[in-house]
C-alpha cells in the first residue's frame, strides 16, 4: 500500500472507528473535546507521514486547524449525511495537498 493508501486508512479508521464513542457524541457540544479529536488525528497522520520520511514541523499544525475547523462547520449544521460526505472530502483534500505541498518543498 502506498503513501495516500496509508493517510486513507489511518484517516477513515481514526475519524470513525478509534474516537469513540463519547468523542464522537460530544465534540459538536464542546470545543475542549473537539479539539482533543483534532488533535489526536493530526499527530496520527503525521506519524504516518513521519513514518514515510515525509514529516515537516507544519503539518501537525495545518492537519488541526483545518480539522478542527472543517469538523466545527460540520458540527454546526448537523445532522446531515450530505454534511458528512462534504466534510470527509475536505478532509481528503487537505491530506493530499499537504502530501503535494511536502513533496514539492523537498
């Protein structure tokens, strides 16, 4: 399995099957919560990235921000299938421009 294969993976298992239950009640109520899932996320991923030799000192910062905040739009408008399905290819979108934008600066 390749680069983005590994970034899908541990993206889709983390924002739906490792936050839990709880997390995944909560973090549209508080933002403590949500920033944690953010958080969380972002270090995972860039610890694929890491483990890829693909690791920069930025990207756990722009992986939670724009988790966090794709997440709290979502949030806002819930409950939406078509909210979800938005969010998740936003998430999509911002694993492969960090991936473009890290491979481009080396």
């Amino acid at each position: 399995m390749g680069l983005f294969g590994w970034l899908i993976l541990a993206h889709l298992l983390y924002d739906f099957h490792w936050q839990g239950t709880y997390i995944a009640e909560n973090k549209s109520k508080n933002n403590f919560i949500l920033a944690v899932h953010a958080l969380t996320w972002a270090l995972l991923l860039s610890g694929v990235l890491s483990i890829m030799g693909l690791y920069a000192s930025w990207q756990p910062i722009i992986l939670f921000l724009t988790h966090f905040f794709t997440d709290k739009w979502k949030c806002r408008y819930s409950p939406s299938w078509g909210l979800l399905y938005i969010d998740q290819i936003l998430h999509l979108i911002v694993i492969c421009l960090v991936v473009i934008i890290t491979c481009w600066s080396k």
